[in-house]
C-alpha cells in the first residue's frame, strides 16, 4: 500500500467504533485500510493515543467519504 494515495477520513477510539465506521465506508463501496498501535489493541487503552485507529481511504473517496460519513440516518430510513 502506497500511502500517500491514502488519506485519513476518521479517527476512531477503539476498534469497535472503528469496525462501525469502517462497515459504513465499505456499504458505500469505499475501500478503507486501519492503522493502530498494536499495543492499544492489546491493552484495551486509549491512553495517549494508543486506543486510537485511523480510518485511511484511497485520496479520490476522500471527499465521498467526508460526505458518508457526515450524514446522519433516522430510524426510518433503515428500514
């Protein structure tokens, strides 16, 4: 992976929030890649930065993404 053809569009605490934010990315059909400090993983800790996961995407579904991810659902539109 060449990174600077990703571009982090969310930074999530903790893998589960970051898995969410991923499967949203994915639904629209945006490729993601995560980076984390093993050691957050490990430890279950946010401790300075550690639980922290950054949500990468390839540069040209930045923006798509920004906008994905800005848009808020009601119970109604899942169904």
């Amino acid at each position: 992976m060449e990174q600077n053809k990703w571009r982090v569009a969310y930074v999530a605490s903790g893998m589960t929030n970051a898995h969410i934010i991923e499967g949203r990315l994915k639904a629209e059909g945006i490729p993601t890649h995560l980076i984390y400090e093993t050691a957050g993983i490990l430890y279950a800790t946010n401790l300075d930065g550690l639980g922290e996961v950054k949500i990468l995407v390839p540069a040209e579904d930045l923006e798509r993404a920004l906008r994905a991810l800005d848009q808020s659902y009601e119970d109604d539109d899942l169904q």
